[in-house]
C-alpha cells in the first residue's frame, strides 16, 4: 500500500469515525428532556448535559487547534447561546460536581453545537494530507502529539463521552 493510499486510508476511517459520532450525538439528544439531561446518577456524576457539551467543546477546542481556525464556541455565537459562567477557552477538563452542576442545555443546543462543530470537523478531515497527519501539534508529550494522533484521542473521548451519555439516560427510561 502506498503512502497516499494509506493516508486515504486513514482519512475514510477518520471521517466514518466522525460522522458515527454525529449519528450517536443525533440519538442521544432526540427526545432528550431537561429533566433526563440534567439528571446525574450520583452527586460526583456527570449530567447527559455536561456530557455533551464537553465532548462537543473538546471536538472543537482540537480539531479548530489543528486546523488554526478559530473555534464555534466563541467564533459563532454558542458561547453566548450556552450562557455558562466558564473562561472562553473552558472544556470541562478538570470539571469538579460544582461545574458539573453548572452545566444545563436543552437537546437542540447540545445538537446544534455539535452540528456546527461536526461541519468544521468534516470540513478538516476532507482535507488532511499525509504531510498534515504526520504534523506535530504538541511537543509537550514523549513522543509528540500529531495531528493523526490528536484526532484518535477526539474520536475515543468523543465515543466514550456519548457511550456514558447513552448509559446514563437508558437508566431513566421508561420499562
């Protein structure tokens, strides 16, 4: 296999990752109420709410990284939208219950951030080149984070995020 038929490769799956993460996104939040997103099953759990909205904001903090765009959440408008008493450059990283708690937003804001994100996300995937897999982004880790390598670690945060989202509400629901 060539290198560009690798990276093709490595592309199509990225971009079938990413669009299986929007399907899953869709089914989590279609029908979701504000009662089931902010449910938490225990006082140290994340909500469906804080869920979502920190995978969609680690979506779009890395992926606009990568890609040396600025973000959705505070290039159009979904910062503003959310309305939540976090910095601008905020993920939930490091979240304790308080800002967990802090986190509340309706299915079609949770849908329509990660639509927009998705896009912009879509968008990047269909242009990467080998030479952009292969591009170091952070220098801090041993070995150095490429973009291939930061987009894997997005998709596992992303389906693990959605896996616990999909859990937490299949608690609630109905017999």
């Amino acid at each position: 296999m060539s290198r560009d038929t690798e990276a093709e490769s490595a592309i199509a799956l990225l971009r079938d990752h990413f669009e299986r993460i929007r399907e899953l996104m869709v089914a989590v939040t279609d029908g979701l109420t504000p009662e089931v997103s902010d449910h938490r099953p225990g006082p140290r759990a994340n909500s469906i709410a804080w869920l979502l909205w920190h995978l969609t904001r680690v979506q779009d903090d890395h992926i606009s990284d990568a890609a040396g765009v600025e973000q959705a959440w505070t290039s159009r408008g979904w910062r503003e939208r959310f309305d939540l008493p976090f910095p601008a450059a905020d993920t939930g990283y490091g979240h304790g219950s308080a800002e967990v708690a802090a986190v509340h937003a309706d299915a079609g804001l949770l849908a329509g951030y990660h639509a927009d994100v998705h896009r912009a996300t879509i968008g990047y995937v269909d242009e990467l080149t080998r030479a952009e897999l292969d591009r170091i982004v952070d220098r801090r880790w041993d070995p150095p984070v490429t973009v291939a390598v930061r987009l894997v670690s997005v998709v596992g945060d992303c389906l693990q995020h959605l896996g616990q989202a999909a859990y937490v509400r299949g608690l609630l629901a109905e017999p």
